[in-house]
DNA sequence: GTCTATAAGAGGATAGAC
DNA sequence: GTCTATCCTCTTATAGAC
C-alpha cells in the first residue's frame, strides 16, 4: 500500500524508477538529477518536490533495488527442489555478467560508502542473501559453521565473477567462476565421512 | 630505465604516487586534480606539464599499481612450496578486506571504464592473474581446463570477499569466504580417482 | 504537483610569469 | 620545470510562476 504507484504520483514513481536504471548501468555518484529528470521525462523541480536532495533519491531507489533483487534469489533458493539443485540453479542463474552487479558495484561509490542510509541497504542485501544460500547448505547436511562459510564462498564467486568479467569484457569469466567453484563442490560430494566443518 | 626516478622528474614522480594512493582509496573518477596536487605537494601547472590530462596520468598510475599488484601475487604463487600450499597461502593472504581491491574496484569507476587506456590494464591485471592460479592447480595434479575454472573461482572468492567486506564493514566476510572456498577443496581431496575436470 | 529560470560552487583545463 | 591566476562547463540546488 505504501509503495504502489497512486494517482498524483506518476512523477515520483518515474523518478525512482529512471534512477534505479541509471544506477545500475553508471552508479549513484556519476548519475546526475539531470540525467534522472531527462530519462524520466519530469521537470527539474519535480525531483526536488518529491526528494530534498539526491541523496534521499538514491536511498529509496536503492531500497527497490536490494529488495527486488533479494526477492529473485529467494525464488530460486526457496523451492522444495534437493538443496544441492538449488545452489547450483542460483550459481548458474542467468546473468548480464559484463554489466555488472547492480548491487555488488556500489560498493565502489563514494556516495554510496560515504552516506549510511545508501551503505546499510547494501550490506544487509548481502547479509541476507548469505543467510538464504547458508540454509540451502545446511538443507544439504552441512553443520551451520561450514555452511555460513561455504554460502559466504558461493556468494562471493558470483561478485568476483562480475568484477572479472567486467573488468575483461568477458561473460565467459562468470562462467568459468561458477564451474570452477561447483567443480569443487562436486569432487568432495561422495566423500566417506562427508563434509566434516 | 625507463621509470625510474631522475633528477628533474621530482614533481612527475610526487603526482604518480599521490594519484595511486588516492586512486586505492576514492577511484579514478571521484579524485580530483586538486586532490592530487594536494597531496602531492606540487602546483597546479605541473600536473598539466607532465600529463596532458587526467586520463594520461590514471594510465600510468593505473600501470604501476596493476605491475605492482600482480608482481606481489607472483611471489607467493611462484615459490617452490608445495602447489596447494601456495594456492592456500595466496587465498589467506592478508588484506585490507574493508578497503576493497584496488584493482577490482576500478571496474566500477566510469572513468576507467569508460577509456580502454585504463580499462585494458585491469582486465590483462585479472588475466594474468588467473594464469599464475591455474598454473599452480595444473602443478597440483589439476587438468588444464579444470585447472583455470578453479583458479578462476579462486581470484573470484577473493574478489568477492572484498565486496562483501566493503559492504558490510566486516573483514570477516572475507575470511569466510576464503575458508568456505579452502573447505571445498579440501573435501575433494582424498577422493577415489582425484580431480576429474 | 509540476514547470522554467537561475544561482552557487566544484571539476577540469589553460595562460603566461618566473 | 614549476608556479599562480584564471576560465569555462557541469553539477546540485533554489526561486518562484502556473
């Protein structure tokens, strides 16, 4: 009820959602209002209307952001599927590696890391999302330690596979990250005693 | 010969190491001119005396800290140590997980990105990089394909350890990361017929 | 609520003396 | 080679009409 589009509100929603796409494909700190209001097609002072400044902008962008990309992991993490399948279905998810990751890249904003209500978004979006993966792992028999662990590993191929294949161009980094890291996985799957921590 | 510090190169060698300081620090786009004249001591026109631009003088501070940076994963991974014992070594590494990668971070910096002067040298750093891992697992008993799916995996771990960590402000995501990754390889270990791919 | 016009300041680069 | 002074543009935000 709160956040659904209402009439007296086509601006502010266009707003958000032109900023949500800029700061996806620039970030937060090399998107510019102007580069907002000529994408969404409002006024200068519009933006000023419904946000005092660019920073409250980006906070509640960001805010959809982190919470729509968290809602499609859980999708994928939360079916009744073998918890094995779902840890690779979410590695292996398909991704547009060489833009990077919506979330992962604002790590690398300055404003982003220098105000702590676009920060805390962020790292509760990763926190969360490390929880998801860690259940599926202990879903698998992994005792919790090992899982948090192991869920923390799997989380961060998938960024250090958009930064490689950002940084090379190359989607193939992705790929290769996540076959590599399920590689692993797989060679120890039928050990005697099992995963041990 | 060709880079090292001379008589009458003062300022030139002054502003290089300012820009890699700040670069590790706020990135290529959010370092301004006057930040690097700053802190490096010099004046405004001798910055434009030795680069024409602020492009010019990321390139070569960008190059240095790249040559650096990969020069410093070449002495653990090249060692005569054991090859699992220097793939460990290299993932334990201590790091300044908080502070983000210098290099890794560059890939969400429109001005790197946005220049192949700057964004070839980040892209051939991770190459590179993922040849001396795969080197070491191929040392180990690794195919070659398997060999850079994992090492590919495991500059990824670390590459996400440092998103992570930033995100959160906790060195600890990176220490999970990379004793989750180890874990996995160490499941695999003993295994009846050893690596397969 | 939405618009146009505009102002204060920082970023990037140049001019020209020394 | 190095410096100070200056210029132009863009970013961010405000003012005030409709």
């Amino acid at each position: 009820m709160t956040s659904s589009p209402q009439r007296g509100h086509a601006a502010r929603e266009l707003l958000l959602s032109a900023a949500q796409e800029l700061y996806a494909a620039h970030g937060v700190a090399a998107t510019t209002p102007r580069q907002v209001i000529e994408l969404s097609g409002v006024g200068q002072g519009s933006l000023y209307h419904h946000f005092p400044s660019k920073v409250d902008l980006a906070a509640e962008a960001l805010h959809r952001t982190t919470t729509q990309t968290l809602g499609a992991a859980s999708e994928i993490l939360g079916t009744g599927l073998p918890a094995r399948g779902r840890i690779e279905s979410y590695l292996r998810k398909d991704r547009d590696a060489t833009a990077g990751c919506r979330v992962g890249r604002l790590t690398a904003d300055p404003v982003v890391m220098s105000h702590d209500d676009l920060r805390e978004p962020v790292g509760d979006y990763f926190t969360d999302l490390i929880q998801l993966v860690a259940a599926a792992f202990m879903d698998d028999g992994t005792p919790p330690d090992g899982a948090v662990n192991r869920a923390t590993a799997a989380v961060a191929v998938i960024q250090g596979g958009f930064v490689l294949s950002r940084a090379t161009g190359d989607a193939g980094q992705m790929q290769r990250a996540v076959e590599g890291f399920i590689a692993l996985m797989t060679d120890g799957e039928s050990s005697p005693a099992g995963p041990i921590n």
